[in-house]
C-alpha cells in the first residue's frame, strides 16, 4: 500500500477507482466498499484509492468536543486500510481554510485534477465538501461532465442495523462492546502505555496492567468489567479489564477514568511497554463492594465469567 500526501505522487495511478470519507473504525460498511472497489478495479483494469483526511474534521472544526472519542486512531486505520489491500491511500491536510472549500471544487481541484479517476465509489449516507453539502446526485452530474463513473454501495445491514461509525460510537459509549464489534467485524481494541499502579490488586491475586490511553481513542464510558484479550511476545493471552474509578478502593476523584487490565495466566513486567487489549464482551457494570475481600470474591467469579465468554 502506497500512502500519497501530494499530488506528484498520484500522477502514475492508472484508472483510480476512488472512495473518499473519514473511514473512522474501518467497519463493515467501508469494507463492503472496498470489495466494490476491488471488482471494479479488476473490471478497468485499474488501482484503488481511499482518500481520507487528518486531522479528523470533527477535532479541527470543534464539533462535539464535550465527547470528542474515535474508534481508531490514524494508524490503525491505516493498518485496516492495508489489511484490505488497499492500493494507494491519499492523506489530505484538514484546516479550517480547506473545511471552507465548497462540494463541486472540492471534487474537482482535489479528486478529477490529481486523481483523474476511472469510477468513484462511495457508502448510501455520504456527504462532503462545506457544511456536507455534496451528496452522490452532485457527484452523479460532475461524473457526467468530467467523465467518470459513479457508484453508490448499499447500506450494510448486521441483524437489522445498518452498520455506520456513529452507531458503532453510541454502542461503544455504553459498554456495548459485543454489539459494536458485530458492526466492525473485528473486536474493539485500544493501545495504551503500562504505568505503575497502586499495585492493590497484585495483594488480593490479580494484578493489573494500568494502561495510560489517550482519551480522544477510548471510547467506553460507561464503567464496568469486560473479557478481553491481549497478545504479549507473540502469544494470545484472555483477561479481564476493569474501566471505571474504582470505588472499593476509593482512590480515585471523580472523571479520573482508568482502564486496568488482568492478564490470565502471566507473570512478568510490562511497566513501559505498550499493550493492545480487545474488548470482547461485557461482563458486569462497576460497583462498589463492602471491602477488599468481598472485591476479591467477586473478581474470582468474574475471572469465570471471563473465561466462559472467550471460550465461546
């Protein structure tokens, strides 16, 4: 895959076959794009191309800033856009000066000017340009004047929801993680670096990895235990996650959210590392309990609960 920030470097793409959005998480209705894009490239004989933006629109406009969270981060969506073998990806600079752009010179200065493309390919719900104002009839009358076509994927539906980012968001808000997931296609996961903790749980027989995580790329808020799994040197560990404040221990004021992961079955120093953890399931929601060991007990049953749910 061939990441383009310029211009020049589009000049040699032969008939693009080109989708456009912010793509946040990668789930299953980008990838059903995606798929269109490949039998379409077969089809021209031509290479695919996703152009996206960074930074995110939302984060340069200041819309939504009070819960401002994404799925994945650049470079994980990156890494998704590899795994779908994507040919080429082009990374456009978003400023308030671009966000003014209008919808038919972003297509042509940006998409028809630098990508020339053969067919451009986009979801049932997308919009671009200033104020969202370009939709698939615009692009359906510039392809009949600049001479390319244009096709529109269906929404995709997962048990009767059609699958789109802000659904995925909401599902995640609350905890959701299972039903999330359905709509990714992948287990939710986030990367954070190990720091030292008040190493309590080490004392009651379940010592956590406290991850230090970035708050615009977590996207639980809804305190609670969840299974998850982790994967250490190579190999695949199960867990359980805590994601909350901790109020048996009483150590933490309020909005001071941690994210604390037990690790089945290892014993070794992760402090400094970096650790990516999927959130498979829910478990139970955060409570608090009459002591320490009555915290333990219940850490021992949700230890089972765990390891049931990621058998299945």
């Amino acid at each position: 895959m061939r990441i383009i920030n310029n211009s020049i470097q589009a000049r040699d793409i032969k008939n693009a076959v080109v989708t456009i959005g912010t793509f946040d998480g990668v789930h299953l209705g980008h990838q059903a794009i995606f798929k269109e894009m490949h039998r379409l490239a077969r089809e021209v004989g031509g290479e695919t191309v996703v152009v996206t933006f960074h930074p995110h629109p939302r984060q340069v406009l200041s819309i939504g800033t009070e819960k401002l969270r994404f799925i994945c981060s650049q470079e994980e969506k990156l890494q998704k856009f590899e795994e779908s073998d994507i040919d080429n990806v082009v990374i456009i600079p978003f400023t308030k000066e671009f966000a003014s752009t209008p919808s038919d010179e972003f297509i042509k200065n940006y998409i028809i000017d630098c990508l020339h493309p053969a067919v451009i390919v986009v979801g049932y719900d997308h919009h671009f340009g200033k104020n969202r104002m370009g939709d698939f009839e615009m692009l359906n009358n510039l392809g009949q004047q600049y001479g390319f076509r244009t096709v529109q994927v269906e929404a995709k539906y997962i048990d009767g929801v059609a699958v789109s980012s802000t659904k995925i968001r909401n599902f995640l808000w609350v905890g959701n993680v299972k039903a999330a997931n359905e709509l990714l296609g992948y287990p939710y996961s986030v990367t954070g670096t190990v720091v030292l903790g008040n190493q309590i749980g080490r004392t009651l027989g379940f010592p956590t990895a406290n991850l230090d995580i970035a708050n615009e790329f977590f996207m639980i808020n809804n305190p609670g235990v969840y299974a998850c799994q982790t994967v250490i040197d190579g190999k695949t560990y199960n867990a359980m996650a805590n994601t909350g404040f901790r109020p048996t221990i009483g150590d933490r004021e309020e909005g001071d959210f941690i994210i604390e992961v037990n690790i089945f079955d290892f014993d070794g120093d992760l402090y400094g590392k970096r650790l990516k953890v999927w959130f498979i399931d829910r478990i139970r929601a955060e409570e608090k309990f009459n002591g320490l060991k009555a915290l333990k007990a219940q850490l021992e049953k949700d230890r089972e609960e765990a390891r049931k749910l990621l058998e299945n």
